[in-house]
C-alpha cells in the first residue's frame, strides 16, 4: 500500500503543473492567460485532469465503495465525495455550464492526500510495528550439527525436536532448547525484558530469538514453529492488538459521529455561501475544504497506535496482555491480592533467626547446624546450608551422620557430637530450653530446631518461607502509587500475619483451601475496589477468573496462561508495578491522542467553512488536506513516543531496581 501510494504520488506530481498552468484562475494570477491560451485548452485541462481524478484518486474512490458496502462510512467517504464534487462541477463548466473551474484544485488536493497518505501509513508503520519487531529477534537460518560432528546451515523452519545446534558467540538462539554442551551468557532483554545477560550451562533451558553472549553452546531443540516461546508471544500480542478496549469504541464511535457532522456541515456551508451570494465555485471550495479537512482519521487511530505500541512494549519487557479490557481497567486498580507461597516469597524454607541458647555466637551455632545438614536433602537441611553460605561460614568434614526419624539427625563433626532435632526431642529427653525469644518465633509460626552439641543445648534456628527482597519494593511502589495490597494464603495465621507484618500490607486471609482464594476476592470487591488477583495461574486459577484484573507470575516459557489476563514472565512481583503503571500511561497517552484528533476538527472545521473570511483567513481544500494529514501524523509520533517511556523508570516501573 506504500509503495502504490508513492507511485500515485509521482504519476499525478508529474501532472499537476500542466494542470495548473492551463487553468484560467492560475493565468490569471500569474498574468499569462494571454500567453498560455491556445485552442482546445479547456479539453486538454480536462484530459489531465481526468487521468489525476482516475488514477490518483483510484484509492480514495475504491475505499468510498467498501466503506459504504460495510455500511461504516469514514475517511474514504469525505475524501471521494469531495474529489468528485470538485471533478464534476469542473467538468461541468468546460462543456457549458456558467461558472469557472477549478480542476488546478482538485489536482493540488488529490497530491497532497497522496503524499499525506504515504507520510502517514509510514509514520503508522513505524508506530505499530509491534509484530514485525517480535518476528524479526528470530534469525533465519542455525546450524544444524551431523552425526560426525561438522555443521551444516539449514533454514530454522527445517528445525525438528531433537536435533541439535551449534550457536556461536553473538549469534541468536534458533529455537527453544536445552545447552547440551557449553556454557555462556546470553542478552534476553528483548524478550524478557531481563537487563543483565543471564548465564546458561548444560541442563538450562534457552529461549529463541536470545542472542549470545561470549561462548559457543549446543542446544538440543525441544520446541519449533507455533510452541515456541517468541511465537507465543507474537500470537498473544496479535490478539491482544485485536482486542477492542472501551477507549477504542468510544473512538471509533466519536469519528462516526464527526463523518456525520462533516457531510452536514459541508453541505449547510455550501447552501449558506450561495444565499449570501457567493460564487459557486468559492462556495463549492469551501464544503469541498470541509469535508477533507474533517476526516476522522487521526481520531479512527488515537486509539489504535498507541495499543499497538504499548503492546510491543509491554511484550519486550516480559509484560505479556492477554486481554486489552483487563490491562485498561488496571489503572484504576483500588486492590492487589497476592498468593503467598511463590509469589510474595521464594517458596523455600530460609533462614530468619539464629537465637543462642549458650556461650556461643549466633554463626558458629549456624555453623554447627550447617556442617551436620550438608548432608541431608530435607528442605530444613538445605535452608540451612543456603543461609550458612550466603553468610560465609566455613563447614566442618561430618563423620557418622545418620537420621534420627521423626525428630532430627545427628553426626560427629570435629570429633564432637552434633544433633539437629526439633521441640519434640528435647520433651522426650527431658531437656529444658526454654527462651523468650524461642517463643516468639514459634508464635509466628516459624519452624523451630534446636542445635545440640555434646548433649547441651547451644542454640535455635528458626526457619521461614523466604520474603522475597523484591516483594518489598513492590508493595511500597504499590503504596506510593496509592494502591492497597493484601496476601492469601493457605498457611496459619500465625505465618500470615508474620509475613504480613514484614512487607506491610494492608490485609492478609490465612488458611484459605484453594476453592475458597475467588470467594475472598469476590469479598474484597464488595468494598467496593477494583482488584487484581496476583498468582501462579494453576491453583489461583478461580481467582484469577474472579478478579478485576487477573495476573500470572514467574510463568517463564510456558506463556499460555488461559487464566490470566496479563502475564508476567519473571517470577518478580516488582512487576505488578509495571503493569499499573504502563497502563496508567498508557491510558494518559491515548487521550492525549483523542484530544488532539478531536480538538484539531473544533479549530479547523469553522475555518474550512470560511468563518474568518472576512478577516482574509480562507483555507483552500489543498491546505485543508495537508492540515488532516498533518494531524495524523502527530497522533501517530504522539504514540510512538510512549516507547521513550520505557526508559523512565520513575514513571513505568519498568526493571526498576532489578539486579
């Protein structure tokens, strides 16, 4: 469609001049009617002219017969109907009819709609490239290793599950698969929106379209064609782009209304400029001018281009829409329900407390712990050990370990004997530890054991679901942004009111069955919020449906998350954050966008009409379509600039304070 425009540009630029050397009102002005003038201009005028009508205006007349064959007429109707007016009223007066014509404006007005089309369709390509963009982070070819060890390039479509691919340094990743060989970083920040290279080693999964970093890897293909991640996506983002928003009906609704008024304002302006006297042909100009000047266009893709760039953004940044309505609602988002377990925190026992019972400090009561735990694979144990490396502490060589069932284990570390149990072993030995600080641990909820060295008591370690350090930051951006954030879970309330003492939440439901997460969502909104529902998308799945706005964290690769409206890649409830505020600017952006479509109509159309005549202001229907053109243009540079935002942290929450 670009290319036919430019070629329709050029074929009627080639014509005017002519057009408008031979016509009278042009001679005249230039003072050479005498010089111009010979026998048979007027049909030589008209010849030209019929071939600019023909041909420039072909798309302009082929999109006047749809629109009114699907009964929605709009840009092509204004525009055909003005085109054709000024052709046969000229056409008329150069077989007899009184009066002058003006095919000089018709020619003129047909070039610059050609080349305010093609401007425009290139500034539109330019803003709602969210597709191509997904399609093109995919190379085109990889290559394929044989049997024997030696590589063979082969189209990525050739790709079959099984076969493996050598991927060099700085080349992208052909498809899903698993490093078989290899260990490198790899840059996924187009399609997780991830901004540090990530490392990958044998057993990781890798992502299509990712481009690698400073080693060559193999990859051993798991998924091709429509399964994979980035086609996924590409297919989340087409039909989020089709979806029709409430801001987008109302746009569509408003461009309607103004086809309507400019075909009525067009013809009063005509009837009221012959009745004071007019001629004919001014008054022909000025509806003509009306109707081009009030094309809807620039109101029709308000709406529309600041989707499809929003949606290419979001999609970038790991932020992936399922449902347009859904992630329009969520700037007004009064509610954020969280699950627990996997979301708030990392879903692993961590360690909180380390509490001395003795002489001895807290970390070497940790590091006894942690010696007789490195061998165990209980998920105490390897709380445990996680915490005692992440603090630095050496292990001592552990001789002798065994399980002690039911209550612990024990083993000889440096030649002394080391017990890791919980309260019920020191009950049933008679062992008295009682402490203050033990106790109120245990009464929020905490797993308690107790570190016994030689037969003695040295100290506690209570253990927690680890709080995740971005889940702090999430709930105070949240705060900031004036939004309420609560917690479900099925845990104690002891846990939950722990957890939510931790993070500050507003509210929190314990000891929720699954079955029962909706019903509490359903309680919050008769309070009259609108909330959205934050969690896994398997066991949050009714709740998910339930909400407001239904949000599936850390899904990884697996995007289709039916439940969901919205997406979220990583496994970081910072972007949650993201999502409230992308959609505030989105929406921001997108009246912006109306105002500037409609509000250029309030000022321009009176002066089409030739209000301000009398003050010398006239606009010719040339002017008039280089002004809608302009129009349309700016509404798409307006949306196009919602892309610089990705980059204002403050505003969008995007990769804000991530690692």
């Amino acid at each position: 469609m670009i290319a036919d425009f430019r070629r329709r540009f050029w074929v009627t630029l080639v014509l005017t001049p002519p057009i408008l050397l031979l016509s009278p009102m042009i001679q005249e002005f230039l003072g050479l009617a005498d010089a111009l003038a010979f026998r048979g201009s007027g049909l030589v005028l008209f010849a030209l002219s019929t071939v600019v009508f023909l041909y420039g205006g072909w798309p302009f007349l082929t999109g006047f017969v749809s629109e009114i064959a699907e009964r929605k007429t709009g840009m092509m109707t204004l525009i055909s109907l003005a085109i054709t007016v000024a052709y046969v009223y000229s056409t008329a007066t150069v077989f007899g009819l009184a009066g002058e014509p003006f095919f000089w404006e018709l020619a003129t007005l047909i070039l610059v709609m050609l080349l305010g089309h093609w401007i425009e369709m290139r500034s539109v390509m330019g803003a709602s490239a969210a597709l191509q963009a997904l399609v093109a982070l995919m190379p085109a070819t990889a290559d394929r290793v044989r049997p024997d060890g030696t590589t063979e390039a082969v189209p990525v479509s050739d790709l079959r599950p099984g076969d493996r691919v050598l991927v060099r340094p700085g080349a992208k990743v052909p498809t899903d698969g698993v490093v078989v060989e290899g260990r490198t970083s790899l840059d996924e920040s187009m399609l997780t929106g991830e901004s540090k290279p990530v490392e990958r080693t044998e057993g990781e999964v890798v992502i299509g379209g990712a481009v690698n970093g400073e080693g060559a890897i193999t990859i051993e293909i798991r998924k091709t064609g429509g399964d994979t991640y980035l086609a996924q996506v590409v297919e989340m983002v087409r039909r989020a782009q089709e979806t029709r928003s409430r801001s987008q009906n109302l746009a569509d609704r408003g461009a309607n209304i103004l086809t309507y008024s400019a075909l009525s304002v067009g013809v009063v302006t005509l009837v009221v400029w012959l009745a004071v006297g007019a001629a004919t042909e001014f008054a022909i100009a000025r509806m003509v001018t009306v109707m081009v000047i009030a094309c809807p266009h620039a109101l029709g893709l308000a709406v529309p281009l600041v989707v499809a760039v929003s949606t290419r953004l979001s999609a970038t940044s790991g932020l992936l829409i399922r449902d347009r309505a859904s992630f329009e609602r969520a700037r007004g988002l009064d509610a954020v329900v969280f699950d627990k377990t996997g979301t708030l925190t990392e879903g692993r026992f961590g360690v909180s407390d380390v509490i001395p019972l003795g002489d001895l400090s807290a970390d070497v009561v940790l590091g006894w712990a942690a010696a007789l735990e490195s061998q165990s694979e209980h998920p105490i144990a390897r709380g445990v050990t996680h915490s005692a490396e992440e603090r630095g502490l050496s292990v001592e060589p552990v001789r002798d370990f065994r399980n002690l069932p039911g209550e612990g284990a024990e083993a000889s570390v440096a030649g002394r004997n080391v017990k890791v149990v919980g309260p019920g072993y020191l009950r049933r030995q008679g062992i008295e530890a009682a402490s203050a600080e033990v106790a109120r641990v245990a009464d929020e909820g905490k797993t308690v054991v107790y570190v016994v060295l030689d037969e003695a008591v040295v100290g506690a370690v209570a253990l927690a679901d680890v709080v995740r350090p971005e889940s702090r930051a999430a709930i105070a951006r949240l705060k900031e942004m004036g939004v309420a954030c609560m917690m479900l879970t099925g845990d104690s309330r002891a846990v939950a009111a722990s957890v939510s003492a931790e993070l500050g939440l507003d509210d929190y439901f314990a000891e929720v069955l699954p079955d029962q997460k909706a019903e509490k969502i359903r309680e919050v909104q008769a309070r009259g919020k609108t909330v959205a529902m934050v969690g896994d998308g398997v066991n949050d799945a009714p709740a998910l449906v339930q909400a407001d706005c239904g949000i599936a964290i850390g899904a990884g690769t697996d995007v289709a998350v039916q439940s969901a409206d919205i997406v979220l890649v990583r496994n970081d409830p910072r972007d949650v954050t993201a999502i409230l505020a992308l959609s505030r600017a989105t929406y921001r952006k997108m009246i912006e966008n109306f105002v500037l479509g409609a509000g250029y109509n309030v000022v321009t159309i009176p002066l089409a009409a030739g209000v301000a005549y009398s003050w010398g202001v006239v606009l010719t229907p040339a002017v008039g379509a280089a002004l809608m053109s302009l129009s349309t243009v700016v509404v798409a540079i307006n949306a196009k600039l919602l892309e610089r935002r990705r980059k204002d942290i403050a505003a969008l929450g995007l990769a804000e304070s991530r690692p």
